[in-house]
C-alpha cells in the first residue's frame, strides 16, 4: 500500500493511494498513521478496507498539499558516510561500523513544503535519501533479517544539511542537520510488502533541473536489516521512528564551491523507484 496524508500542515487526512491516480480516504479508520496504529494492527486493517472498498476510490483531488505521510517521528536516526562514493568524495575513509547521529523529529515536512534556509547559513546543502519508518519494536536484535521485520515502510527523505554549522562550528553533526524544514519525507510509505529489495532501488536528485546525484540502494554500504540491527544495539527503535539511510556521492560539500549550495529560489527534486518524488523550493528562514 500507498500511504499519504493530504491537507494543511495539522490538518491533514490520512488516505491510501490507489492505481490510476485514485485516493482512499481511511479517515474513518484512524485519525492518523500514528505509532499505536502501526504497532496495533492498523497496516493490516487498512488492506482489508482496500481490498472491500476499492470501489470508494475517488480521484486524487487537485492543487492540496500532500503533508509528510507520517506524523512527527518520534526519533530521527540517521546514517553517515554509508555510500562508498560519499565518503571518498568528502574525504572521508569507509567506516567500518555505521556512523549514526540524530535529526531533531519536527524537521519532518511534506514533500513539496518550502525549505527555510537558516539564518546566517553559507552552506545549505541536499541529500536524497531512503527512509525508514519502524513498525515494531526493534530492541538488541541478533539479525539483519530481523531488522528488515521491523519495517512499516519506506519513503523518500532528503536529509538537508548546513555543512558549515554541521563541521565548522565544533560539537556534533546535529546542529547542522536539525533547521526547521529540514527533512521533506514523501509523498508515500510504501509498506514493506510492496517493497522486496530495498537494497535495488534507484535514486536521483536534481537541483534547478541540473542532475546531482544518481545511484541506487545496491550501493549502500550498510543495508537496511543491517542498519536497524546495529542501531538496535545502542537504543530502543519504536513504531513510528524514521532512518535516513545515508546519501551518495554528489553533494555540494564536496565540490568545494560556494555556488554549488543552495540559495533562496533554489528548486529541488528528487525521488527513488516505486516511492514517488519530491520537488521542493528554498527560501530565506523568516
């Protein structure tokens, strides 16, 4: 299934997304994709109601706002340097373990929101990304196979980044991951099911329709059981929480040119195969 949320920002209605550009409101059946609905059975829920009410399907209405298709995680986890490409670009060595750090959770936004670049900010940079959303406890797992068990869905994320306040200004990497609007996630989750190979999907970001990242999730370093493996070792992942999975070469820090970061005006899209595609604009924080 094809998860969205369509509405103004708190307002917005869960629906499933059908074939032909259809929508199904499941409003009646939970008020949101919240943590307790997908730890409680919702998934299987909704595909039943699909699967009776196919028929209710209405046309995917024109000029809404499509929101983030989950409400705020309660976590953001993230993953660095897990493409090889990325890390070398940015001189980096492979890492032997996942490189995780966290993203503050009302980062979230929709996938066509406006992006807000920080005040003071010389470089804002983009990164296209798989997102995760947890669907079971995860807690010491022993496999990467029972990781890959504890997936809702998966998403498209671009994991926004200031790399000045992220490497220059000393401390962790959080405080130049975590800006308002910085972490557009949609339009869809895809449920696992409809999902086999994580580890074989394409994925591609343009900025002002110029081609800036392309490869595809066979390039992870870490694959996603993996990941949520290793992660559970270290905290507690709870239904409702998102991994960024790490991003592939051809981000603006390593280039080393200031016009390469992005500037008020600046739009960018980006998608992944079978998950849908974002396009969105940045502009100055308020």
């Amino acid at each position: 299934m094809k998860l969205l949320r369509i509405g103004e920002p708190g307002r917005e209605r869960p629906y499933v997304a059908l074939d032909g550009n259809l929508v199904l409101d499941v409003s009646d059946l939970t008020t949101d994709f919240t943590p307790d609905f997908l730890a409680g059975g919702g998934l299987d829920r909704l595909r039943a109601a699909v699967a009776e009410r196919a028929a209710e399907a209405v046309p995917m209405p024109q000029g809404v706002r499509v929101g983030a298709p989950v409400p705020r995680p309660g976590k953001i986890v993230c993953i660095g340097l897990n493409y090889a490409d990325h890390a070398a670009e940015t001189g980096a060595e492979i890492p032997k373990e996942p490189v995780v750090f966290m993203k503050a959770p009302d980062t979230v936004v929709g996938p066509n929101d406006e992006v807000r670049i920080p005040r003071g900010s010389t470089k804002t940079d983009y990164e296209v990304e798989l997102g995760v959303l947890i669907g079971a406890r995860a807690r010491y797992l022993e496999s990467a196979r029972e990781g890959l068990a504890a997936v809702a869905g998966y998403l498209v994320c671009n994991d926004v980044s200031e790399r000045e306040f992220q490497l220059e200004r000393g401390g962790t990497w959080d405080k130049g991951k975590s800006c308002e609007t910085f972490n557009p996630a949609g339009p869809y989750l895809v449920t696992a099911d409809e999902v086999p190979d994580p580890g074989a999907l394409d994925l591609w970001l343009d900025v002002n329709g110029q081609r800036r990242q392309s490869s595809n999730t066979k390039n992870l370093i870490f694959g996603v059981g993996e990941i949520i493996r290793y992660v559970s070792r270290f905290m507690v992942l709870e239904p409702g929480d998102l991994i960024n999975t790490g991003t592939p070469g051809g981000v603006a820090l390593a280039t080393g040119r200031a016009e390469d970061y992005l500037k008020p005006g600046d739009v960018v899209e980006l998608g992944i195969s079978g998950l849908g595609s974002q396009r969105v604009t940045f502009v100055p924080a308020p």
